[in-house]
C-alpha cells in the first residue's frame, strides 16, 4: 500500500503548548458525546473520529435532534451542528480550556440541549478541572494542522489494516482521555480486567484483544511512537519477533513500539505500519491461541467495492 498522504515531521518540543490545550479542548467535545451517548462495549460510545475537517464527535441523539461538534483543524474553530439546521461556531483563537467549556455549554444551552458533565480532566498528570483551567490556552494553528496532518496519513493505514478483519473490532478511534488513535481488534472470549483497575479499565480490558494506536508523545516521553500490546498478556510476546526493523518490545511498558520518525522516514510509510501492525497481532494473536481462521479475511486487505462495480 502506497499512502496519498505525506507524513510531517512532529515534534513534541515545538507544539508542546498547542498539545495540551488541543488535548483539554478534545476532552470537552468527548464529555459532552459520553454523556448524550448510549453505553456500548469497550467505551466506544465515547471515541471521536478523524475527519475531513479534524476531530468530529459521533452522532449524538438528543430531544431536539440529531447533533454533532466538528473541531476543525483547517479552519481552526469548532462546529456545533443540529439536524433541525441549528449552528454554532467558535473560533479556536487560543482560548483557555476554561472559556471553551463556557462557550460550549452556552452553544448547547441555545440549541435547548442541556449536559450534565464532570469537569475534571482525564487520563492526565496533575489534572485540573475544565471550567477553571487557564493554564492551557495556547493554540498555533500551524502546529494544529500539521499534527492534523499526521492523523489523516495515520488513519489511512489503519484503514488498511482494519479491512483484514472479520472479527469484532473497533472503528479507528481518537481516544480524548489518552489523545492517541487506535485500533482494538478482539478474540470474542471475554477476560478479566486488571486488578484493582478503576472503571475506565474495567470497561476497556473486559474482553480479549489486541491494540495498535499511535501516540504524539507528552512530557514524560516526548518522541512520537506507534504500539501494540495484547491483553491478556500472553506468555513468550516479549521474545516474538516483529517487524519492521526499528519495532521493540519496551518492557516498561508491557508493549511493542516503533518510533513515528522510524515510519516517517521510510520508503513506505504505510507499508512500514502496516508490518508493525500485522506482525504484532500475528503474534498477539498465535501465542494467545486465537481461532485465527474464523477472525481474518483470506486476501487480508481485500476491496470489496471491485466486486460490484
């Protein structure tokens, strides 16, 4: 597989600042989808999407109709949209998270929505609470886009790799808690979540599996990095030998990673994840005892779009 899309250096020291508060402003848009939202399995009710524009909610069902928010990356503003033609806009001209949780909530309020949400941050060190953060309120619009960027030539190969599925797995999934993307693939057996686990991960670990996602990197681990990691942890994964080349297991982490530059940098971006994420599961999935010939299209990354043209 060839990517259309070219893969921009990203480094974590120079949009540092953009990061986070894009990070805190994705939180606001996904507390408001969890909270309209039904519960589904392995919290995916709760994931935002990559889109044409950025990072967009789910469809979200509400008393006065279908709604859906848009950050929009190229434009720089968040979209509020409600399927009676209601509109709001919001510019994201570098607010703090503070005034993006106000002017969110006001937007919702003159649509008649009315949310109930817990504002504290997630999945964060040193968490603050939403409706008084100040602290976070850069934001370069380069620096957004380009990350953007990032996520459109990322999610195109798990486009790729999701189609040699036929097993349960996820849509490709912006997390706004851990601001990664990923792709959970799963067995069909249930598991038991780790122990003493709060209920973000009694929730996500409650079934077999085995992920792959791409994270931009924060201040404790600034390189950007693709993982992988099966749960149950299978005997033998830390010796299985995996591809490409520059892929490790990182045992302090309990996961496979390869460097985003590792990728970046190669001939064939795609094919290089690709081979990271095929090579992990294979390996995730063969020492787990997977029945792997009832989970896995024979052609692998088939088109069925030719069969019926």
């Amino acid at each position: 597989m060839t990517s259309s899309q070219a893969w921009p250096e990203l480094q974590w020291a120079e949009w540092r600042q953009t990061a986070m508060t894009l990070h805190m402003y994705s939180q606001v848009v996904g507390k408001i989808q969890l909270a309209l939202s039904p519960s589904m399995a392995q919290w995916q009710q709760a994931s935002l999407r990559v889109t044409g524009l950025g990072l967009g909610s789910q469809t979200m069902n509400t008393d006065r109709g279908a709604l859906s928010i848009a950050i929009d990356l190229r434009r720089h503003e968040v979209v509020f949209d409600l399927s009676d033609g209601r509109h709001e806009i919001r510019a994201l001209d570098g607010c703090t998270v503070a005034d993006f949780w106000k002017d969110a909530l006001s937007a919702l309020d003159r649509m008649g929505i009315n949310v109930e949400l817990n504002p504290m941050q997630q999945e964060v060190a040193d968490p603050l609470r939403c409706d008084v953060d100040t602290v976070h309120g850069t934001y370069d619009p380069d620096a957004a886009n380009t990350f953007y960027q990032v996520l459109v030539g990322v999610h195109e190969a798990f486009g790729a790799y999701r189609s040699g599925f036929w097993g349960k797995q996820t849509e490709t999934s912006f997390w706004w808690g851990t601001f990664d993307l990923a792709v959970t693939r799963f067995s069909g057996a249930r598991a038991e979540p780790p122990a003493g686990a709060g209920l973000i991960y009694r929730v996500a670990m409650d079934a077999e599996q085995h992920e792959v996602g791409f994270w931009p990197g924060d201040d404790s681990a600034p390189e950007p990095i693709f993982y992988a990691y099966a749960y149950p942890e299978p005997e033998g994964i830390a010796d299985a030998r995996v591809g490409p080349g520059a892929a490790r297991w990182a045992p302090e982490k309990s996961e496979f990673v390869l460097p985003y530059d590792a990728v970046r940098e190669s001939a064939e971006p795609a094919a290089a994840f690709l081979e990271f994420a095929h090579t992990t599961y294979e390996a995730s999935a063969s020492l787990s005892g997977w029945k792997r010939e009832d989970l896995e299209r024979a052609d692998r990354a088939g088109n069925q779009a030719s069969a019926i043209e």
